[in-house]
C-alpha cells in the first residue's frame, strides 16, 4: 500500500503532498522533514530505494523536484518506480512541461490527476493517456457547465431589466416625471 506521496523542492519546501494513512500533522511534518533529509544527502548515483522505519521511500528527481513515494512491503519497489515517472509524464503532458510553480499555482489540477491515479492508497490507473483523456472530459464538462450558467445569468438579467424598465415607466406615469 502507498502511504503518502510527497513532491518538494530541491531545499525541503513542500508543493504537493498526499497522506493515504491518517496521522497526526506532526507526524506528517516529521515524515517530510526526515525524508528530505535523508535523500538530498544521498548521492547522485545512488539507489532510489531507501529503508525508512518499517516503511520504503522510493524516489525519483526530475530537475528541482523530489517525487517520493512512501509504501509498505507490500508494493513492488520497482512499479512504484515506473509509476512516479509514468505520473511525471502525466504532470508534462498536462501542463506541457511541468515545473514547480505548476504544482504550486495549480494544485487543485495535481490534486485531480492524483485522484485519478491512486485511491485510498491504491493504484488505480496507471495509463497516463486514460488520465489525461478523463481531466480533459471533466474539463470539457465544466465549461459546458459554466456556459449554461452564463446563458441563465443573461436571461435572468433580461428579466430583471425588464422589470427594472416596467417600473420605472409605471413610476413616471403615476407621478408625471421623467427618470
């Protein structure tokens, strides 16, 4: 099982984290802290795999970001692996070369693509076209959504126009003035 997902920066700062275990955020602060520590000390050439506890980090870094996933003995090291590179390229293809100020200024969107890849600490999907295809789906439903939303708030402002012009036509011919 995954346990969390952690994505920080290249000096510690946190940009996209995922708990699937409810802990304390104590807890959760400490996790982040010690695994950031313990991977930017490590080499370059080094293994991406790292005893924490009874748990396994599993690492990758892409330019200034660590993507770290935290699972028990029970998950594959090596399909976690492909899988934080199979989630970066979903991350790519979405913001069409991720950096780390996509994470930060849209992390409602990273939060959605997680979403789509994991559940309660599960895989769930693991094609990155599939993802991809249903974001832009729900995206696509939103703006029909919004849309619809513009045309009733145009209507109802018909109306209210309408009735704003009756009044006044009524107030002027009652009181004999010109407004």
């Amino acid at each position: 099982m995954i346990k969390a997902i952690l994505v920080f920066n290249t000096r510690g700062q946190p940009r996209a984290i995922r708990f699937f275990e409810s802990c304390s955020t104590e807890l959760q602060q400490k996790l982040i802290r010690e695994s950031y520590q313990i991977i930017s000390k490590r080499d370059i050439n080094a293994c991406n795999f790292v005893e924490y506890n009874d748990n396994k980090l599993i690492y990758r870094q892409y330019a200034t970001l660590y993507f770290v996933f935290v699972i028990d003995s029970s998950e594959s090291e090596y399909d976690i692996y492909e899988l934080i590179h199979i989630f970066v390229q979903c991350l790519d293809q979405y913001f069409e070369n991720v950096c780390e100020l996509d994470l930060i200024f849209h992390s409602d969107k990273v939060n959605h693509i997680l979403n789509e890849f994991f559940m309660g600490g599960f895989i769930v999907e693991r094609s990155p076209d599939l993802i991809l295809n249903d974001i832009r789906t729900q995206i696509r439903l939103e703006r029909q959504d919004s849309g619809v939303l513009k045309q009733m708030g145009s209507k109802i402002k018909s109306v209210v126009d309408t009735k704003t012009e009756k009044m006044k036509l009524d107030v002027e011919k009652k009181f004999d003035i010109k407004l």
